[in-house]
C-alpha cells in the first residue's frame, strides 16, 4: 500500500511539475518569439509547440533506451491523439474560435504528411536509426521553413504585442521550465507505469492512454491559457505544431539514439489502428471550420467524446482483468 501511495504521489507530482514548467516556459517563450516580431501562429508552431513537446521527448527517448518500443511508439501517437481529441475539444469549448480557423495547406500536408512518413518507417517492422536521422532531418526542414514564413508574417501585419519583462528574464524562465518539465515527465512516467502496470494494461496501451494524456497536460494548460487570452492563432499553432513535433523529432531522436524494435503486434496495432486514428483526428480539425459557426462548443463536444470513445476503446482492449 505504502508503494501505491508512493507511486501516486509521483504521478500527481510528475504532473505538476509539468503544468507550472510549461507555463513558464510558454509565457517566457512568446515573449522571446515577440522580441522577433514573428506572427502569433508561429509562436505557436515553433516556440509553445516545443517547449510543450519536450515530455513527450523526454519520455519517448528514455523509453527507447531502455527497450520499451511499444511506450515509445505509443506515447507520440497516443499523444498526437490526445492532443487532436482532448486539448483541441477542451480549448473549443472555451473557445469555438480555436478551431473555426482554416488550417493553411501548408500546415495541413505537414500534419498528415508527418505520420505519413512515420507509417513508412515503420512498415518494414522496426524503426532504424537511419529512419530517425530522416525523421529529424524533415523536422530541420520544416522548422526553417516556418521560420521563414513567420517572420516574413509577422513583418507584413505588423503584429508587435507587448512584451511584458527583459528578454533575459524571458530565457531565465524558459530554462527553469524546460527543467521542470523534464523532471514532471520522468516522474509521471515512473508512477504512472507502476499504477497502471498493477491493473494490467500493456505497455502499449500505458503509452498510448496514461503517458500520453500526461505529456498531453502541457499542451492543455497553454491551449486553455490561450483561450482565455483570446489567442486562437497561439492554441491551433501549438497543437499542430506540438503534433508535427512529436511524430518527427520525439521520435526520431529517440530512433536515431536507439533503434525500436517493437514486437509485431505492436506494430500493426500501431500501423492500422493508432495512426489511422491520429489521420482521422487530423482531418476532423481541417473539416469542421467548413461546418456552420453556429454550431460553436458543440464542435469541440464532438471532438472531446471521439476522444473519451477512443481511450474507452483502448482500456476494453489493453487490460487483462482477472477471470
């Protein structure tokens, strides 16, 4: 009992740390990208996507070091999902601009075409080193690109926004909540593993539900933030760009440090179950700006309950109860 206790204190603690460590390093992280004059959606895209991504770095990486294949694949899909269901439908409901905001083509073919290229390197059965490399190599691209664009954006509308302290308090604050983030991450994942080990759920389905909703938290906590400030562009941005982030450089770094090997189930679980889940999520978020504005928070109800079914779904599958 006393292991329970222990293992749920670290998981609430884990989260914690990942909550007030995103937060300041979002906030310090839109004030730097600000000092750059570059467009809210780009904040979004580059700086709130990858300080709110580092868990799923952080825990995608550690996994695959250690020869837990299934919690690293499951934890980048799982939380693209998580990030598509759970924190876009939260946002919506706060507020339904968060997606009534058409996904530029460009974005959208970077969103989809990312799990694309995961669905290849994953098809022969294993993901390489070699297959990493790409992986980061198409995420250096797609950052210079965005980079690029924003900035030359940001210039055109002349968005300035106010900076609120010292571009060197800012980098102080983004430090000090990459470190948080990077310690809640590993410790969620060592009570989280721990508790839901004891009820029986695979590795795959610990990955693809508890980790990945709790590496989502970071996302949820900056997408609700943005919300409340009326920053839609700054929420859409972070979960496209957080997604694009997890599939490309999460994984391929965990990839290129050490190869997966996943068990074959896996792999086509995987395959033809989680990313053509994560697809369809993705193409939900480009439909529903064509539906009627009318409809407002009842768009991201329906996104919430797709993603509350689909948990549903995959805790009936990956738990062996006792018979």
């Amino acid at each position: 009992m006393d292991y329970v206790l222990l293992e749920m204190l670290a998981l609430v603690g884990g989260f914690f740390l990942l909550s007030r460590g995103s937060d300041s390093l979002v906030h310090g992280g839109e004030n730097i990208a600000l000092h750059y004059r570059v467009s809210p959606l780009t904040i979004g895209l580059t700086v709130v996507a990858w300080g709110t991504s580092l868990p799923e770095l952080v825990i995608t990486t550690w996994a695959s070091v250690h020869g837990k294949a299934g919690e690293s694949l499951g934890t980048v899909v799982g939380s693209n999902v998580a990030n598509l269901g759970l924190v876009l439908g939260a946002c919506a409901v706060i507020l339904p601009a968060t997606i009534e905001s058409r996904v530029r083509t460009r974005d959208a073919l970077w969103l989809l075409g990312s799990l694309g290229l995961v669905f290849g390197a994953l098809y022969d059965g294993e993901l390489t080193r070699t297959d990493g490399l790409l992986l980061v190599a198409a995420f250096a691209f797609y950052q210079f690109g965005l980079l690029r664009a924003g900035k030359a954006e940001g210039q055109a509308s002349e968005y300035h926004g106010e900076l609120e302290s010292h571009l060197s308090k800012d980098w102080t604050k983004v430090l000090i909540g990459s470190l948080a983030i990077g310690i809640g991450a590993r410790t969620a994942m060592w009570g989280g593993e721990a508790l839901a080990t004891r009820v029986g759920m695979s590795g795959t389905v610990i990955g693809l539900t508890v980790f990945a909703v709790g590496t989502s938290l970071p996302e949820l906590f900056a997408g609700i933030a943005s919300a409340r400030r009326g920053q839609a562009a700054i929420g859409l941005g972070n979960v496209l760009g957080s997604n694009v982030f997890n599939v490309l450089a999460a994984l391929g770094v965990a990839g290129a440090v050490s190869p997966l090997h996943p068990k074959p189930e896996v792999v086509s679980q995987v395959l033809h179950r989680d990313i053509p889940t994560a697809v369809a999520f993705s193409l939900l978020l480009l439909v529903l700006p064509f539906l009627p504005r009318t409809w407002g928070r009842w768009k991201g109800k329906v996104v919430l309950l797709g993603y509350f079914a689909y948990v549903g779904y995959l805790v009936s599958q990956g738990v062996d109860l006792p018979t």
